[in-house]
C-alpha cells in the first residue's frame, strides 16, 4: 500500500505557487479503495463553491469487496480547511490565469489529506525548458 499519492503531471503541467493542505470528506468504500491502491489525479481539480471548496474528477476505483452502498469513482469531494486558508484561496484564485490543482493524496494520522497547490498552467516553451533542464541534469548525473 503507497502511503502517498503523487500528481507527478501537476509539476508538468503547472508552475506551482503555494501549497496548502486540506482533509477530504470520504466514504468508508473510498477509504478502503484508496488503501488498496490505485487512484489516478489525472482530471483532478479543486474549487470553491460558496463558502466550500471541492474535489473534482479524482478518481477513487470502486472497493470490490464492498456491498451495494459503493460509491461513485468520480464524484464531487468535500475539503475541510480553516475558513483563513479559504480566504487565501479565494484571493489568490481571483487572480487572472491561477487554479487550484491537487498534487498528493497522503495518510496523516489515521485521516487522508490532500496537499493542493495554486498553479498557474505553463506555456509550451516554459515544458520545452524545463525537460530540457531535467535532461542536462540526468546528463551531469550519468557522467560522474
């Protein structure tokens, strides 16, 4: 079982800003799933509706040993944060060009938190440069 669950495509696709942490209202089907592996971010965003924020499209399979009050892979999650760091959010989001993006799904004493990072989406030549980076760096590692 991986204690932790990486958006490794958020760093990709975004220049993170600010992290915040964040629990997540579950199901007892989802906790079960999550512990037996395999959730995907990969259409994963957060939001603020009201005075809420939410989980969107991540995706939790359904627990297989679960009778029929299973739930829904993809549904909308609550996430339970101090009304300050809410503030924050809304803030920085009104912010032309800023989403909230998840980037870790972890298990911090007992309960699950997701670590949600305000990002502003990469331009094409902003990827180019930093595979281009990752690159040059793999280079000067393999040449030692």
């Amino acid at each position: 079982m991986p204690a932790v669950y990486t958006n490794r495509r958020a760093h990709f696709e975004y220049e993170l800003l600010e992290r915040y942490e964040a629990g997540v209202s579950l199901t007892g089907s989802e906790v079960k799933s999550i512990r037996a592996g395999g959730v995907d971010f990969r259409d994963a965003f957060a939001r603020l509706v009201g005075s809420n924020l939410e989980l969107e499209g991540l995706y939790i399979p359904e627990y297989t040993q679960a009778t029929y009050n299973n739930h829904t892979p993809r549904r909308t999650r609550r996430l339970l944060m101090h009304r300050q760091e809410l503030e924050k959010i809304r803030r920085a989001l009104t912010q032309k060009g800023l989403t909230l993006v998840p980037t870790q799904l972890y298990l911090k004493g007992g309960r699950f938190k997701i670590e949600l990072a305000i990002g502003r989406g990469k331009k094409l030549y902003d990827k180019r440069r930093a595979e281009s980076d990752k690159q040059a760096r793999r280079e000067i590692r393999e040449a030692r």
